[in-house]
C-alpha cells in the first residue's frame, strides 16, 4: 500500500485510474487511505492568515474597468500587480473555507483533495508574496502568477473526476439518494468554477498587461471579433467530429457581418466550441451513425445553423440544429456538472483515451482544443460551463428544446463591459 501512495503522491493516472475505475469498494478503500495517510493539516498553511484574508470582502471588477490602463504608467502596472496580489488570495481564501466545510467524503474523494491542494499552494504563495514596488518584483510576481495559472488547468477535469468519485463513495455509503448533497455539491461547483474563471481572468490579464508593454496582447479583448471566434470554434469542431464519427455536418453562418464587443476570447471560443459540438454530436448521431458503424455522407446531414444577431447593448449567439433534440427527462438534467447522456462505457474510453495520450491539458481544461482527438462528449461540463462564462459578465445561454426535431441554443452578450463580474458568493 506504500507503494501505491507513492504512485499516486506522483501520477496522475492513478487520479484517472480512480475516475475509470468502477468498483466502489475500491474508491471507497483509496479514499479512506487517502484520509488516513494524506490529508494532514498542510504545512505551509497558516490558519490565521487563511482567516484574514477570508474575512475580506472581493472586490469585484468589469470588464471595462479590467481593461488596459496607460500602459505607459508605470505606476499602473504596480497598481495591478498590488491589486491581484491582494485579491486572488482572498478569493482563494473563500473557496478554501467552502472545500473544508464540504460533506467529509466528498473532500476525501482523490481528485477533490488535488484541487484543495492546488488551491492551498496558490493561496499560500500568493499570500505571502511582498508588496511590489519595483520592476524585479513585478517579473517575479508574473512569474508566480503563470505558475498558480498552470497548476489550476486541470482544475476542470479534476473537479469532474471528483464528481465522479464521490458519487461512487457516497453508492457505498448509502446517501446517493440525498437529494439535498447532490444540490449542495452542483452549488459548491458552480461557485468553485465561476470564481475560478474571475481569478484566471485578473492573473491573465495582469500577465498579458506585463508582457503588453511590449507586444500588445490583451486577455480582456476591448474589440473581441465575434466572428473569429466563431471560425476557430468551427474549424476545431468539425475536426473533433471527423475524428470521431469521420464526418461532420456543415455550420451555415447568418446574421451581422462584422461584429466586436469587450469580451475575454478564449472564453467566447470555449463556449461555441462546446455548443458546436454538442450541435454537430446530435446530429451525427441522430442521423442514425454510431461510433464504428458508417455514416451518412455530410451532404445528407442537417446542417447546424449559426445567426449572430446584435444591438447596441446585446449580442446573441443562435446555434440551432436538427440532431432530434432533447432526450425525454433531460431538460432539467443538462446544465448540470457532470451530467452526460454518453454511456458509461463512452465515457470510460474519453478518460481513458486522454490519460493515454496525455493530452489532457487541451482536451479537458476550459480551452479551445486545438486537437482534433479530443473528446467529442462525455464529461457533462460543456452546457453548464458555457452558462457560466456567459453570466460571469452579464449574459446567459438558453437551450430551447424542439422536441422530436432539435435544439436552439442561445448564448446572448453584454456589449458593454460595464457588468460586474458575477462571481455568485
Ligand atoms: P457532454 O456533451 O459532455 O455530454 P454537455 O454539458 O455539453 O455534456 O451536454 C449535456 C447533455 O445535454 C449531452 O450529453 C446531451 O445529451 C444534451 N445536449 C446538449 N446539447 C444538445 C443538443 N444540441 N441536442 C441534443 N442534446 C443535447
Ligand atoms: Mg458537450
């Protein structure tokens, strides 16, 4: 057994064993391990410190005021640095308290652990960190600041193994049918996901304003062209879907011409990646094809219809297609963490296939991947994560379900960027 949690101190395939793995009695086994051998006060983690700063209120921002000030200041540059120096650890702190007031065995669920790990070194190296006051500071303070934005990447596809894990714990324990954990934990996710994307955004873009001065690059895109995003997400679906099903139907654009609002654009990219493939996965299969078998050639495919329409303080996203719409019973399930309609036995070989190539960082993180072999469903994130970044700044996503035809799915835009960043708590 000494072995084994040396393994599992240092791969991450045990964490994918553990999410593949069916038998609960050997969840439920690891996780008690994982409890008696591993989950130990931490040693960099100073509980006083932990509860200043979660007394501190967050202080929210928009995406106007997170745009670029004078680059030329080079007091501005303090001051964000200063700024996200001070708040990601109060955020993190307020994340760091919800996870240790989570029910026990969901916090001893392997994967759940990682991410309080993860949150509790970004936390601890973030809080400790000097004011900075000069341009050596300020390197190194970005170099922290790539490093915790790294480390979270696989947040996403942790939190989901997590789900997965704890839902196979709590078969064990009996309490998979208490209606209130399962509401408690989609609440706990949906503020651990929405607070993460406000963090990655402040990290981000105080990065990019470091690296601006000389190059120009900014995450928070004052002038994010709609369409552009839209031709990546297309490209990188049709991709997926010809890997997977060795078609893809075609994406038919209508609508304005020439569209740009104050977005993040790697977030807009996600979501109409996600939303694609859904669209392209339901017509495919409704289409009558199965992994393996033949399918019908795209030209006998419905295609998936995209209207970008867009008025003066709002922009909206219709994707709609002919893929059969809902399944009967899941209107209520879909923008759920973690609810999936691909077979357990598809969804086995999504993680496994990605803890084999070891593309996970693309495949499973909350970036447009740009490889084909990426999964094309399965882990129940896509809908409720592409809601997530819609309302982070003011917006929604909305599936209309045409029964028995297919599904119109709205992803409307603030074009403002003065709505607070919604951070839920
Ligand atoms: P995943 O795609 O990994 O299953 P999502 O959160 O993207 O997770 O979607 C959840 C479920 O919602 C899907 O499994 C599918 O059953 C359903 N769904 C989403 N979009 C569509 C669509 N356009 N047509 C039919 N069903 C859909
Ligand atoms: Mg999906």
């Amino acid at each position: 057994m000494a072995e084994l949690t040396e393994h599992f101190r240092t791969s991450r395939r045990w964490t994918l064993y553990f999410s593949t793995h069916r038998n609960p009695r050997r969840c439920v086994a690891m996780a008690r391990h994982v409890h008696r051998e591993q989950i130990v006060p931490n040693r960099w983690l100073h509980a006083a410190t932990l509860e200043r700063f979660a007394r501190k209120p967050i202080s929210r921002k928009t995406l106007n005021a997170l745009a670029f000030p004078d680059l030329c200041e080079k007091n501005s540059l303090f001051a964000s640095a200063n700024y996200v120096k001070n708040e990601l650890p109060t955020r993190l702190s307020h994340r760091i308290v919800d996870m240790k007031e989570l029910p026990y065995f969901v916090l001893t669920a392997p994967s759940i652990h990682h991410v309080y790990q993860i949150y509790i070194d970004a936390f601890s190296s973030c809080s400790q960190f000097p004011p900075i006051t000069s341009l050596g500071q300020e390197a190194l303070f970005c170099e922290l600041l790539k490093k915790i934005v790294s480390d979270s990447a696989e947040v996403v596809q942790l939190v989901a193994e997590g789900l997965f894990q704890s839902r196979m714990i709590s078969q064990r324990l009996g309490l998979h049918k208490n209606q209130h954990l399962h509401v408690q934990l989609q609440e706990w996710v949906e503020i651990l996901m929405a607070s993460r994307i406000g963090r990655r955004v402040l990290a981000e873009q105080h990065i990019a304003l470091h690296e601006a001065v000389q190059q120009g690059n900014d995450i928070v895109d004052m002038q994010c062209d709609v369409l552009q995003c839209l031709s990546h997400a297309i490209l990188a679906s049709k991709r997926v879907s010809t890997y997977h099903y060795g078609v893809s139907p075609e994406v038919l654009i209508s609508g304005c011409d020439v569209i740009h609002l104050p977005f993040v654009r790697a977030h807009l990219e996600y979501t109409l990646f996600e939303l694609l493939k859904n669209a392209m996965r339901a017509t495919v299969e409704h289409a009558g094809g199965k992994r393996g078998s033949v399918f019908a050639p795209p030209e006998e495919l419905p295609a998936v219809h995209v209207l970008v329409a867009s008025g003066p303080s709002e922009l909206t996203i219709r994707i709609s297609d002919a893929g059969g719409g809902l399944k009967q019973g899941d209107k209520d399930k879909i923008f759920q963490y973690g609810y999936t309609t691909v077979g357990d036995h598809a969804a086995i070989e999504v993680a496994e296939s990605v803890a084999e190539e070891s593309f996970l960082g693309n495949a499973l993180s909350d970036r447009v991947a740009p490889m084909q072999e990426s999964p094309m469903a399965g882990l129940g994130f896509g809908l409720p994560m592409s809601r997530l970044y819609a309302r982070y700044f003011g917006g929604d996503t909305k599936v209309i379900n045409l029964e028995g035809y297919g599904c119109d799915v709205y992803v409307t835009l603030s074009r403002t960027g003065d709505v607070l960043e919604n951070i839920l708590v």
